[in-house]
C-alpha cells in the first residue's frame, strides 16, 4: 500500500484500525488512506456509506475500508504546511 500522508510505500500484509505508517506515523485505517476515498462523492466516499466520518485522517471503523495501493490520495505536504502557517500567522496577528 502507499501511505497516503508521506507517499512512500509500505508492505503489508493487513491493514487493521491501529495500523500507522511505520515512516511517517499516520492512521493507515483512515478515510484518506482508503481506495474508495472521493472529495466529490456524498460523504467524501464512493462507497455507499450511512454516516459520515468527520475527521479523514484518523482510523476509523469503516467496514468498506480498502487500501489505497495507486497512491491516488496522497496530500501534498508542502501545502499543507503552507496552510498551518497561514493560518498561525493569521492568528498571531489578532494579538499585534
């Protein structure tokens, strides 16, 4: 499977709802980490789920869940950085 928070690639055997990224540290079981993840479909998953999952990042106890092996879903790091910085500096400017 390719992690979907670092990108690299990870050989295992199964991926269970306590599973990390044995580089980055990530929940493997995880929205984000799953195949049939999907920013445009109903609950941000092809799959037909009935509840919605608020955070895509943290394991979760999805039955559908699938492992991403195309790295499809990967985030860009850089901006997600970018973002957390924005968004310290917006807030450290409240107080000046």
């Amino acid at each position: 499977m390719i992690c979907w928070k670092c990108g690299k690639e990870i050989s295992l055997e199964k991926v269970t709802r306590m599973t990390e990224c044995p580089l980055c540290g990530c929940d493997l079981h995880s929205c984000k980490g799953c195949k049939f993840y999907d920013e445009s479909s109903h609950y941000e998953c092809r799959e037909n789920v009935d509840s919605l999952v608020t955070d895509k990042e943290r394991a979760n106890f999805c039955d559908s869940f699938s492992a991403e092996v195309s790295g499809a879903n990967i985030v860009d790091a850089s901006s997600y950085d970018d973002k957390a910085k924005k968004a310290r500096d917006l807030f450290n400017s409240l107080f000046d």
